[in-house]
C-alpha cells in the first residue's frame, strides 16, 4: 500500500497540489522574518506561482525578488509547509499580486495523522458510527481513512467531540464501505483534532477484515490517483479553471435570509456570510454569492427574482475573494454592468481611510470595517444609505 508520506519531491505531483488549491480558492499562510500574513494563491503555471498580495504590502514586508517565503496551506484536509523564492509583483487581470517560484518539495506537517487517504470534496462521503464507554452510540463521517486507523467528526457540527469522548477512550467502530464491505473494529481515541477524533485500531481488529479494508484503501487511491491525472493540465492553471468552468457550473446564489430589503454579499468566506446574516436578519434579508468570475448580475437572478436586480437594493464586497480584488469587481458592477445600487466595500479596519479613499475611487459609496464587526454602527449606516437612494 502507498501510505502518505512526510515528503512531497515529485514535480507533477506538487503542480497538481497547487491547481487544485488553486481552483478551490484556497489561501497561502505566507511567512518572512517577522511577518506572517493569509493571502488568496491566484496561479501557477509550472515555473511559477501568484498569490493575491498588494504592492504596498509588498514594500512594507521589505522582501525583494530572490528572498526566500515560507508558506503553509491545506490541501484536501492534508496540512504542508514548503519554501519558495520571491521572483517579483505584478498587476494580474487588475488584482496586485507578488509572484514565487513553484516549490520543488512540500513537507507534510501533520504526520501524526491517520490520514492516508483523504476523499476528494466530489467523494461519496462515509456515514460511521461509534461508541464510548458509557455505550452511548455516536452518529459520525469519516473524514480520512489510514492504514491504522480512522478519523471521523461528528454529523451535528455543532456538538463538541470532546464532550463524547476522552484520550486513550475504547469506543467501537462500524463503518459500510463499497462493495458490500463492512468495517467493524474496536479502537481506541489517538488524538484530537479541528473538532475531529483519531480513532486507531486496537490488537484485537480482526486482521483478515483490516487487509481487505486497506485493500480498499489502496483501490481508492488508485482511482484518485488517475482522476487527479485527468484534472492535471500540464500548460498550467488557465487551461485547468476553462476545464472547470465548462465541465461544472459556477456557485450558486444562495438566500441566507428571506426579507425585504435584501442585500447582495460577495464573499469567498460561508462563515462571515452566516455571521453577517444572523447579525442583521432582523433588518435586512440577505442574498450571499461565492464569486469566481462573470457577470454577477446573471448569477443571483435565480434567487434575486424580478428583472434587473431584483429584490436587491444593495451591494456588499468583502475583502476575501476568489479570482479577483474587491476594487476590480467594483468597478466591473459599476462601469460593466451598469449597477446603480449602493455598494460598500467590507473590510478590516487597519489604513480605513486609504481603503475609503480608493473604495469610492472605484464607484463605492463608502467603505466599512467589519473587522472588527461593529453590528449598531454597520445596521446604522446600511439604512441611512437605502432611505437616501430610494429617496433619490
């Protein structure tokens, strides 16, 4: 069996790490000297990699091209470090970016895992269930599946694992497989992770069921193994997002709160999305949308209804976006596709009066820190704006 290994050294197989955390919109944790910082990876295309950084950042971080950056980021569930050499900045499709060389290894930093296959996002998820002591019975999903063991978290995300059970705790596991395989095997609690429990097998696992479960292991692998070579588009990540765009439909709009007025928020992050909709859901009704590209007015018509814009009367971009910076997608709603709505940039509150400046520089009526989420202020200044433009 191919188990996962501490070191990643083999050329494709990193550029495929990197168009999918591409693809998946996924962020670098990017470190030099003293400074660390969370930026959105935009590219690569074999010789190199962008990341969503501004130029000014740039200059204050003091790096030049040839300096070496740490940087960590995740790949399906899987944590990796790697470093990579600085080759310059440059201005992508309107987004500032700083540009780094392809990494030639990447370490494996979580190697006490018993992860050593983990399901692509577009996998059969796995229902389990197991026990504690006190014989209660756990309703769970396998997030990863090792050669010794198993992770699992728990279907009701709400719930601490940590309540359920302890280190060191025997708990009973049961978990259908394919093919008419059924994993049952007692374990023990390894560790903890992310609101996630290592469960390893103990002594007593019937040894003849763990070789055909790490037979069907190593199928799994396999069969991933070649989709992944499917996905993998040699000339870089331009001809792997043409692939997804035509092979999968963009995200969806999605209704996170149902009441008039609504306001439309662009965000890569669910969570803020889910915040921001209890924060004001007794006010405002809310439309989230997950932007990759496109025009956006287009994309929220299923749920927006009506013609134009809909039931929308307001625009919100936050900071965190997939392919593009929020000033270029303003400007694209504003001088593209004509939008006469009120829109306001989202962001933190460090340099607020530069980001206001360049904000209604782009076509914003105003910008507003939400970092931290000041919800009086924010509600306040969201309802000024709607009895100023209905009034207009």
């Amino acid at each position: 069996m191919v188990r996962s290994v501490a070191l990643l050294e083999d050329d494709v197989a990193i550029r495929m790490v990197l168009q999918r955390i591409c693809l998946e919109g996924a962020r670098l944790g990017v470190a030099f000297q003293s400074q660390k910082g969370s930026f959105p990876i935009l590219t690569e295309d074999g010789e190199r990699i962008a990341f969503r950084m501004e130029h000014e950042v740039i200059a204050a971080w003091g790096f030049k091209a040839g300096d070496s950056l740490a940087l960590k980021f995740r790949d399906r569930g899987l944590e990796y470090e790697c470093v990579v050499s600085q080759v310059g900045e440059e201005v992508m499709e309107g987004v500032e970016a700083c540009l780094a060389t392809v990494p030639r290894v990447l370490r494996r930093s979580d190697m006490h895992r018993l992860a050593d296959f983990i399901p692509g996002f577009a996998a059969q998820s796995h229902a389990a269930t197991f026990t504690n002591t006190r014989s209660a019975l756990i309703d769970g999903m396998v997030q990863s599946f090792g050669e010794e063991g198993l992770e699992l978290v728990l279907r009701n995300s709400k719930q601490d694992i940590r309540e359920l059970l302890r280190m060191g705790e025997a708990s009973l596991l049961d978990v259908p497989l394919d093919d008419g395989l059924r994993l049952r095997a007692p374990t023990t609690v390894a560790y903890f992770g992310e609101n996630l429990v290592g469960l390893r097998f103990t002594k007593q696992a019937d040894g003849q069921l763990l070789e055909r479960y790490r037979a069907w292991i190593q199928d799994q692998q396999r069969i991933q193994a070649q989709q992944d070579k499917d996905n993998f588009s040699p000339r870089g990540l331009k001809e792997a997002l043409a692939r997804s765009v035509q092979g999968a439909a963009l995200p969806a709009a999605r209704l996170v709160v149902d009441r008039d007025p609504v306001l439309l928020l662009l965000t890569e992050r669910e969570d803020f999305a889910r915040r921001l909709g209890e924060a004001m859901g007794r006010k405002f009704g809310l439309v989230a949308l997950d932007y990759i590209k496109g025009p956006v007015r287009a994309q929220i018509a299923p749920v927006a209804g009506g013609e134009g814009w809909g039931r929308i009367r307001m625009v919100l971009i936050h900071n965190q976006l997939r392919l593009t910076s929020p000033l270029e997608l303003c400007r694209q709603l504003v001088q593209k596709e004509g939008c006469t709505l009120p829109i306001f940039l989202l962001g933190t509150e460090e340099d607020e009066p530069k980001k206001r400046h360049h904000s209604v520089a782009a076509g914003a009526v105003d910008y507003i820190a939400v970092e931290p989420f000041r919800i009086l202020a924010t509600l306040r200044k969201l309802d000024e704006t709607l009895r100023l433009f209905e009034g207009v």
